[in-house]
C-alpha cells in the first residue's frame, strides 16, 4: 500500500503567506497527506527582553510562537471546513537560521514536498527570490513548491517541466511522469530556445533528446515533448504556461542555467516574477527518485507492464 505523503509548509506567518497556506492544506486534503506546519524564528537578543517584568520571567519564545502558530492553523482549517475532512497535521517552530532550520527539517521528518509561498516583502523575499533559497534548494534533496500570492488551488492537471537536454534531468522526468499519472494529468517536457543555436541544429538535440527519453520512460498517453522559441527565456516560458493554463511549472535546481536566470538576485524583481503572478513552481534536485514522493505502488505496476 502506497505511504502517506509528508508535506512541510513553511511559513513565515505573514497575511502574504496566508495564500500558500491555503494552498498547502486544500492539496494536502486532496492527497490525504500529512501536513507540517513549520514556523522559524529567530533568537531573541537577550537585551529585548525587559528586566523584572514577571510576565517575562519565565519567558519561553518557542512555547510562544508554538501556540500562536497553532491558534492561526486552527483558525484557518475551520475556515476552510477542512477539519470535519480530518486533515491530518501538526505545527512545529523552531530557533535559529531560516533556511538551514527548513533543510534540517525536512531531512528529520523525511518530507516529500516542502511548499513556501512567494511575495514582495518580509523575510520569505530574501529566504526564496534569493540567497537563501538557492542555498535551501541546493542542499536538501526535497522538491520546493513556491506558491504565488494570486495561485489558487485546482487540481492538478497539466505540469510543464522545462528542460537543458542534461542527463541528471531523466530521472526528474521519470517521476514527474509517475506523478502526473497519479493526478491523470497532461505532462510536457518543454525546452525554449532563444536561437543561439542554427535551426538544423536545434532540431538534432531536441530529436535526439526525445528519442531518449521515449526509450528510457514508460509509456504514458498524456506524455509529450515540444519546443519553442523565445528571445527571452523567462517571457517565453511565462507566455506559454499562461497560455497551455499550467498548473505547475517544474525545474531542476542543480547545474541549472534556467535555475540560475530565474534565481538571479542581479536581475530586476518584475521579470524574476514575471512567471510568477499564478503558476506555482515546482523546484527539483537533479537525480530525483519518485519513490521518495509515496509513488512506490505506481512505480511496482509501470515496472510489471
């Protein structure tokens, strides 16, 4: 029998991130997965704390944001009536650095998915549009779905994931075809090409890539490859996720050059998040194995065909 999913929502507790909590609990219902609600704080500077008031003499932040972050869950599962669903979570916070706290974790609960949410301010801007993020997403084997603030919740059925034409990128595709099938969605393997190759070119690679791919992937009908053509690479894949109506744009993290351009903390804040007025992104470590993600049941059946 396939495993429960284990799903880490990080959140800063912000209105802003109130979006991707939505999001983490309505597909954690639809999953029947278990949520993790993480919160981090910083340490307190020891002179914050004022002399002789009793109300701090037994000052404890972590039972603290604890009880706050679960008065906010409670708040926001009876809101969405998720609780008479039974939707299995738990809040946990912890002290320290926001992104080596996140890694450490998702690698001591043993998470399949960590979600985050994106917006303009507080310090999930620093923690995913730059530094931090790359430093989350390099390090831990886990695969981040940042959640715009205007994303709303559909089920899943259409992903994208954009491609190099690198070999560590098979086994990312292999298990986001398993994942699609899961979800009985349309899966495409899209590579944007900004014409700094000839077209004759361009079209040995693609073809060499996709017959590649069709020889190492099981078979799957809602499966296929295609290519494009954009002078800009973020507005090309912007222009075709809106229009294909993409529920999740997906990308590897490591050795990544789309990586690289999305994440560029040089590049101006608008195009960075030109791609992200809606569609969530999926971020995935080279090599990725589905049976980390509780497909296991699905991977048994594709491998006795």
């Amino acid at each position: 029998m396939n495993k429960a999913i284990k799903i880490l929502l990080a959140t800063d507790c912000s209105e802003s991130i109130m979006n991707a909590e939505r999001y983490a609990v309505q597909f954690a219902r639809n999953r029947n997965a278990h949520l993790l609600v993480l919160f981090v704080f910083e340490p307190a500077l020891a002179s914050s704390i004022p002399l002789f008031d009793p109300d701090k003499m037994d000052y404890d932040p972590g039972r603290i944001e604890l009880r706050k972050l679960k008065e906010r869950m409670q708040e926001l599962v009876q809101t969405m009536g998720a609780q008479s669903d039974g939707l299995d979570y738990e809040c946990l916070v912890r002290e320290g650095d926001i992104s080596e706290e996140i890694h450490e974790q998702a690698r001591e609960s043993g998470v399949d998915m960590i979600i985050t949410g994106t917006h303009d301010a507080g310090k999930f801007r620093e923690l995913f549009l730059g530094s931090h993020t790359w430093q989350v997403m390099k390090k831990t084997q886990t695969p981040v779905l940042a959640i715009p603030e205007d994303a709303l919740f559909e089920p899943i059925r259409n992903i994208v994931f954009a491609t190099e034409y690198r070999n560590e990128e098979i086994p990312v595709i292999q298990s986001l075809v398993l994942m699609a099938e899961v979800f009985d969605a349309s899966f495409t393997v899209l590579h944007v090409s900004n014409y700094s190759l000839s077209k004759s070119l361009e079209s040995i690679l693609f073809d060499q890539f996709k017959n590649e791919l069709m020889e190492r992937i099981s078979f799957y009908e809602k499966l296929k490859v295609s290519l494009i053509h954009a002078e800009d690479l973020v507005e090309g894949l912007n222009k075709y996720c809106s229009g294909k109506q993409v529920d999740w744009l997906a990308i590897c993290s490591e050795k990544s050059s789309l990586a690289n351009t999305l994440f560029n903390t040089g590049s101006s804040l608008s195009r960075r998040l030109s791609f992200h007025t809606r569609i969530p992104l999926l971020v995935i470590p080279d090599n990725y194995q589905a049976r980390e993600w509780g497909l296991l049941e699905h991977i048994e059946k594709s491998e006795k065909k």
